[in-house]
C-alpha cells in the first residue's frame, strides 16, 4: 500500500468483526513500530499484546467494574480547561459530531466501549512510571507508526484510554510490575463493515489555523 493510502485508511474503528489477527500480522507491525525515533534511541517503550483467554478476562473485568471501579488511570486524562481554546472548540465539535451521527443509536457508542469496541486484539503501550514528557512522545509516536503498519497490511485500529481505565486489575492480568504505568491501548482487528459507528469520521482543522511556515 502507498504510505499516504495507509495514513488515510487509518481511521478509528469502534466495533471490530470477530475475526481475528494473526500473530504473523502482529509480529509484523511490532517490527515496523520498533523503527520508530526515541530521545537518544532510549526506545523506553514496552507492549504487551492480549488477545485470546487473556483479553476475555479483561473484557469480562471492564463490562463488570463499569463506572463504579475506584480505579484510576495512571496517566491522568486531559481535562478541558487545560487544553486551551483550539483543543476545546475541537473537542466540543468532535462530541457533538459524534453524538448526530449516532443519533438513531445514542447508546451504541458506550456499549461498544464496555465491551472494549469488541477488539480481538488490544496492544497495550507502558512507559517507566519515573518517565520524561519526551519518552511520552516517543510512546505515542511508537503507537502511530504501530497502527500505519498495521493498516497498510489491512488492519483496523483504535487509540483508546478506555482500555487502561482499570490500571490494578491490567498490572495482575498481564503481569505488569509497578515500575510501569499503563499509558494507552491500542485495539486490533478487522472493522464490523455495517457497523453505524465506524462509518463515523472526524474532521481536521485547516492547514491556516495551526501552521505557520516563515520565509
Ligand atoms: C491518546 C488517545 C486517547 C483516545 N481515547 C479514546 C477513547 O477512550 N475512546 C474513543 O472512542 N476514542 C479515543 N481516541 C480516538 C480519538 O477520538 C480519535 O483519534 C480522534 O477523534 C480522531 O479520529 P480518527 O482516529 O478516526 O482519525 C483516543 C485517541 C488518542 C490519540
């Protein structure tokens, strides 16, 4: 696939088919993430993959522990007042557009995030706890480059704090030490085609609004 083919093919899917992904697929793209830049090629990134019985347990934890869990990410979400007027305005036109869309089906979006969007396959991105912004950077371009590669060998994907909302019980699930925090999931597989939901695309700003080349 043409690289701008896979960078526009990529899009966040919100309810995956069942089938699954193979592990030729995963290894695959684990080796193109791998080339990713890092601080000083620090490459502090760790990824640890579920799928199978191990993902089911933790899709059977997230459906139950619902809103009620006193866990809390170890990453702490974004909250609106601090990212300016630009991510807020972009914020609220992404929720109200999401929400028309979804109005025939209001409650599809939440039901596909309780059942983690049906992944057949959720890499899961960790930094060290003790961790700089920049090795943030790095994770989160790791995470990009791991979902290109995966749509240019015709996987789906979704970015999703959803899945690291119940830190505790991922560290016993995947046997994860303390000296790192779960910072993001990934979500693998194949898109349900007449699924509402993933005919759903964000917009972008214009090019004017955010950049400034100086001659
Ligand atoms: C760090 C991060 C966290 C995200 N968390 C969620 C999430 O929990 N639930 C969700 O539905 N989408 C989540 N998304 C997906 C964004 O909503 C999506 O990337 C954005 O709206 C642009 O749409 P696109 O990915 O289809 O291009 C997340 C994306 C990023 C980068």
């Amino acid at each position: 696939m043409e690289f701008l083919d896979a960078v526009k093919k990529r899009h966040s899917v919100r309810d995956f088919s069942e089938r699954e992904v193979s592990r030729e697929d995963l290894l695959a793209i684990v080796d193109a993430a791998k080339l990713t830049p890092s601080w000083a090629n620090s490459q502090t990134w760790k990824l640890v993959i579920a799928s199978g019985q191990t993902l089911e347990k933790i899709r059977r934890h997230h459906e139950s522990a619902g809103q009620e869990s006193q866990d809390t990410p170890e990453v702490p979400p974004l909250h609106r007042d601090t990212m300016g007027p630009v991510g807020m305005k972009n914020v609220s036109g992404w929720m109200s557009g999401i929400n028309d869309f979804m109005s025939k089906d209001p409650q599809a979006m939440a039901k596909d995030a309780a059942s983690l969007y049906n992944a057949p396959a959720v890499a899961y991105l960790l930094m060290p706890r003790a961790s700089a912004l920049y090795s943030a950077y790095d994770l989160g371009a790791f995470g990009q480059t791991l979902m290109l590669a995966a749509a240019d060998r015709g996987l789906d994907s979704i970015p999703a704090m959803e899945y690291v909302l119940h830190p505790k019980f991922l560290h016993e699930a995947l046997d994860v030490g303390d000296d790192y925090v779960f910072a993001l999931g990934i979500g693998l597989g194949y898109e349900k085609e007449d699924a509402m939901i993933n005919q759903f695309r964000a917009s972008r700003m214009d090019n004017d609004e955010f950049l400034t080349i100086k001659d």
